[in-house]
C-alpha cells in the first residue's frame, strides 16, 4: 500500500510533536514559604522587612548660611522603635563631603531631620550629586 505524500507528512509532523503537548508544569516556588514564615496574616499590619525603616520624602535646600541644607522624612512602618543614622554624601568637583545626623523614630511614625552639609549650595546646584542613606544603629 503506497502511501500518500499527506499522510507521509503528518506521520512526520506526529512524531516530531510527540513530548511538546505535555501538561504544563506546576510553576511557583519549589519549597513554598510555611506557615512561620509568613508576617502577618494581616497585609495592612505594618511590618518589619527591609523597606520598614526608610528614607521617605526629601529635599535640598539653601540653608541660612548659604550651604547646603538636605531635608527628609524618615519612615518607621516597623511595630517597634528605630534608630539609625542619616547620611548625606556630595560629591562634588571630585571630591566627597559628607554629613550625618543621628535619627530615632517611634514604631508605626514619621519623623523630620535636616542635615547641612559643608558645601556651597551654588556650587552644588551647578554641578554636585547627592547620595543619601540611612544606616539602622539598633
């Protein structure tokens, strides 16, 4: 029996596909968190991860000497209190100024710091760059 150039086609077609048609394999973590790992079954609740304790809104300002003034809201969304300390860093024409201030922040608050650093604010409108952080201490 000869067979038909259609038929030959999808016997090869068949073949090729065999194993591509799988059902899809489960997707998801491969070790799933438990039951203690989770938070808070509430996700409102504040809680206490990385992004807890933070930088929240800030600025730059010209401070009443003409330097360089940094304001910034530090977040505390931890159930505890925080304490850190905030940095400025400026660079500068190639160099680095720094300046830092001690900030503690009731649990679930917000609290306001103002930072001057020891830098024209001219000059740093003109050509400076800001880093800031915000270094737990607690």
């Amino acid at each position: 029996m000869e067979r038909t150039r259609r038929e030959v086609l999808a016997a090869v077609v068949a073949a090729a596909s065999v194993g591509c048609v799988d059902a899809a394999a489960p997707s998801g973590p491969r070790n799933p968190p438990s039951e203690g790992d989770a938070r808070s079954a509430d996700p409102t609740d504040p809680d206490d991860g990385p992004d807890a304790f933070r930088i929240g809104e800030w600025d730059v300002l010209e401070a009443a000497d003409g330097d360089l003034l940094v304001t910034a809201t530090i977040v505390n969304d931890a159930p505890s209190e925080r304490s850190g300390t905030f940095v400025a860093t400026v660079t500068l024409d190639e160099e680095t100024h720094e300046g830092r201030t001690d900030v503690t922040v009731p649990p679930a608050d917000a609290t306001d710091v103002e930072l001057v650093v020891d830098v024209p604010f001219e000059r740093f409108d003109r050509a400076g760059s800001l880093y800031l952080d915000l270094v737990r201490t607690d």
